[in-house]
C-alpha cells in the first residue's frame, strides 16, 4: 500500500538515521571529505587513461596490430563500464557528498545516492571481469603462444577468466533484481519486497580477493622456471608482479565492505569503500599496460639518453690498446675490423666483442707466413664462429757485391 503525499513528505522530512548521544545533526552543512574524493577519483581517471594510450601506442604504431584483449580493454574503459563508475563516483560528491554521516542527512536525500550506487555497483561488475579478461589472455599469449590446452597456466587463466564472467553477469542481475519492483531500490518507501544488497557485496569481494591473488601468483611460478639469470627473473617477476597492487586493494575493499554490511551509518562508510573499488579497477588497466611500456622505453632510446645524462658510454669493443678510428697492431701490421654478419639484431655489446687470442707463427720452410686470429673462450650464448687467417707470401731477392773484379768469372757475372 502507498503512501499518502502528506505522509510520504513527512517520512522524507525525517533525519536518515538518529544520532549518537549527544551529537547533533547538521543538516545545512555537514562536514564531508570532498576534497580527498576529487583527487581520488581524478587521480585514478588519469592513470587508467594513460594506460590505456600507452597500450594502445604500443599496439598501434609499434607493432601495428590490435587483437581482441585491446577491444576488451576499450569495453571496459569506454563502453559505459569504467566511465559509468567515474559519472557516479563525481556525482555522489554533490549529492550527498563523501564522508557524511548517514545523521547528518534527510530521508529525501538518500534517493539519488542509492540510484547513482546501483549505477556504480553494476559498472564495476562489468569492468573487473573485462580488463581481468584481457590481462590473462595477454599472458596466456605472452607465455604460451602454442600447445596452450597442454599447461597449467593456461587452465587456471581459463579458470579466473570463466568465474570473473559468470560472477560478473550474476552480480549484475542479482544488483538489479535486488527489489520488486525495480525502482523500489532507490525509492525505498514504495511497497516492494527485497533482498539484503550486503550480501552480494561480500561475495563480490570475496570473489575478486580470491582472482586478483591467483592472477598475482600463476606468472611467478613460470618466470621462476626459465632459463635465465636471476637479476632478469627478478626483473621480469616485478613487471608481472604489480597485480599485488590490485590484491592489496581488493582486501582493503573486502574490509571495508564488512565494515559497511555490519554498521548502519552506511553513507560515511561508502566512501572508502568506493575509494578502493576505484583504485582496484584502475590497477587493472595499469596490470595491462605495464608489459607493453618495457617496449616503449627502449624504442624511445631513453636508456642510451639516460647513460648519456650519466656519463657513461657505450663499451668498447677494441681491445685496449685500439679504438674504432685507430685499431690495434700486431707487430707492424694493423688488424682490421673483422666484418661478421649477425644473423639477429641486439644492442648488447657482449655478441660484437673480439677477444685477442694469439698470433701462431709456423716455419713451414716455404717463402711465406701464415697469421691466425682466434678467438678466445667465451660462453656459448657468446660464442661467434669467427676464424680469419692471414696469408701473406713473401718474395726474398739477396745480393752480394765485393768491389774485387776477380771474383767475376769469364763471362762477367757474378757468382
């Protein structure tokens, strides 16, 4: 049964929720924390927008190819899921602000925020499960381009990947089937019948607390496995390791959700609530950027401009007694610069250095003498198959005078 308009204007009259003893209400003015929700939310708007440019640069013009996790990342961020968030996330700062007491507030003024939570809470749903999507589906090609349905990995990617889309669906129905009717969610002082939304928010936490661990620790345990030194598995454990950021900010979203479901000053409780889902959304398109931004880095040669800065050079690859202008000698002849074709492209020093060996002379009682340059012992990632050897023949015309006439025979030639 409805209200009557007289009583329906004076249960909006009333004060949301009664005070603690001996506070009172300040429904004119009421302290908030608007300032911080500004910068939270600009601040979080700004990090994901320029991650999605940096992938979308490296994707675009460096490799010149997009595929499918780049349309699920422009979903999530354009498609009215990431910007739906941003729209209700500003809009809550004018009504009814961030960090107000749920006492300091009227029942009317709880109709917009709980319309403008419902848009929130199902835009989140839908940002989570795309770029999360995305994430692992980059991965899974980056570690496993090939035999993917024959590893671990690909399983539990498949796993998070299937219980991110079927929870994010579900969170989004059961969000909006929450009342009956639809619009007794927001204008709860019509007749309906509803479900307790706590509930679905603890699960919805829950269930990203659990994902963002697992995408944290299912790359670890293959980098941890390659066939390389440890300073480069460290580097690479950090690149994939920053989902610790998203894990660190699910748990404090989870904790604040409990706090939210147990105590009924629900408004002042909302704000870091939302301040953490927002900060874990946005840790999910700077998941995505960050193996892309390694590429971007060294195509803008920044490290050599960095080195350069420092006043370091690149290393030498001449032995120290030469440079590229003046090589080194052996005895009287210069040693030119091998000319070696490489069949792959570097910047590391290590596969151009030409170690001095030796120089072995043999007599082979022939009118000539044969120059060998060896290379020395280097590991096998660094071996060069070079051997250059240097023939040089040598012609040998001696003479021998002696102002005596006598020693010529009789044809006048000398012996």
């Amino acid at each position: 049964m409805s209200l009557s308009p007289e009583a329906l204007a004076k249960l909006l009259a009333q004060p949301a929720l009664s005070p603690p003893p001996g506070v009172t209400p300040n429904f004119d003015n009421p302290p908030n924390s608007n300032r911080l929700a500004w910068f939270v939310t600009t601040f979080c708007m700004v990090i994901a927008t320029i991650c999605l440019l940096l992938r979308l640069f490296s994707r675009c013009w460096l490799e010149k190819k997009l595929r499918i996790e780049e349309g699920l990342m422009i979903c999530a961020y354009l498609k009215g899921a990431y910007w739906g968030t941003a729209y209700a996330g500003y809009a809550l700062i004018y009504t009814p602000g961030y960090g107000v007491h749920t006492w300091n507030l009227h029942n009317k003024d709880l109709t917009r925020p709980l319309y403008l939570i419902l848009i929130y809470g199902c835009c989140y749903s839908a940002t989570l499960p795309l770029i999360k999507t995305a994430i692992l589906l980059d991965w899974c090609r980056i570690f496993f381009p090939i035999d993917r349905a024959r590893n671990l990995f690909w399983w539990g990617c498949t796993s998070i990947i299937t219980l991110q889309c079927l929870w994010g669906v579900l969170c989004i129905i059961l969000l909006n089937a929450q009342c009956r009717p639809h619009e007794a969610i927001w204008k709860f002082y019509l007749p309906s019948k509803c479900y307790s939304l706590p509930d679905v928010m603890l699960t919805s936490a829950t269930v990203q607390v659990v994902s963002d661990i697992a995408m944290f620790l299912l790359p670890q345990r293959i980098i941890w496995r390659l066939h390389m030194n440890w300073q480069k598995k460290i580097g690479i454990s950090i690149i994939f390791g920053v989902g610790i950021l998203a894990s660190v900010a699910a748990c404090l979203r989870l904790a604040r959700t409990v706090d939210f479901a147990r105590d009924t000053d629900s408004m002042y409780l909302l704000s870091p609530l939302l301040f953490w889902a927002c900060g874990e959304m946005t840790c999910g398109f700077f998941i995505f950027s960050v193996p892309c931004l390694s590429k971007i880095i060294v195509e803008s040669g920044l490290p050599r401009k960095v080195k350069s800065s420092l006043g370091f050079s690149a290393k030498s690859t001449w032995p120290s007694n030469g440079t590229p202008d003046h090589p080194p000698t052996f005895g009287s002849n210069p040693v030119r610069k091998p000319s070696v074709h490489k069949p792959w492209t570097t910047t590391d020093s290590t596969y151009s250095r030409i170690q001095e060996g030796g120089i072995p002379l043999e007599n082979t009682g022939k009118s000539e003498s044969q120059t060998t340059l060896h290379v020395g012992p280097q590991s096998h990632e660094e071996q060069l198959p070079l051997h250059v050897t240097c023939t040089t023949n040598i012609s040998i015309a001696t003479e021998s005078r002696s102002h005596s006439d006598s020693e010529r025979d009789s044809k006048g030639n000398w012996p």
